[in-house]
C-alpha cells in the first residue's frame, strides 16, 4: 500500500539526517492529520492512513501480514521497520 510509504518531501537516505530523525518524521507524516504534507506529495495523496493502519490491525490478529518496500530485505534501515512498530502499538 503506497500511501503508507514515506512521503516525497521526506528525504529517506538523506546524509543530513539522522535515522533517529527519519523515523519520528515518518511517524508523524502517517499519524499526525493536521501536518498537511500531501499539499507537496505529487504522486501519492496519503489519506486514510490510521484505517489503513487500523486494517492491518486487525488482518494481523487473524494471521501473519508482510510488509514489503525496494529497500534490500536485510536492510535495518526501512521504513518498514518504523511501519511494523507503530503497527505493533495503539493507533489514535
């Protein structure tokens, strides 16, 4: 699902950020509605994340749900990793 993806103005793999930095940013871009950052994305209008995290939710109550992205599968440093925490946690 792309739109739970880091948005385009979040530069993933920028040397001037930290991974600490990337991943509280790309925890707000899918939690925090107010920020307003789809004004600035081009390709994908991330709307709806919480019920598409809710979703997933609830799939991975009734069994196993894999995340994917181009990052290399052993890579430490993905999104996918923020992803699966905050998918492990309570969504507002």
């Amino acid at each position: 699902m792309a739109n739970l993806g880091p948005s385009e103005k979040l530069p993933f793999g920028n040397a001037n950020m930290t991974w600490a930095e990337f991943a509280r940013r790309y925890r707000r871009e899918l939690l925090d509605s107010s920020i307003g950052f789809d004004r600035g994305n081009i390709t994908i209008k991330n709307h709806g994340q919480k019920f598409t995290l809710r979703l997933i939710q609830q799939l991975a109550r009734r069994g196993n749900v894999t995340l994917m992205c181009h990052c290399d599968e052993d890579a430490t440093r993905c999104h996918r990793h923020v992803l699966a925490k905050i998918l492990a946690g309570k969504i507002g």
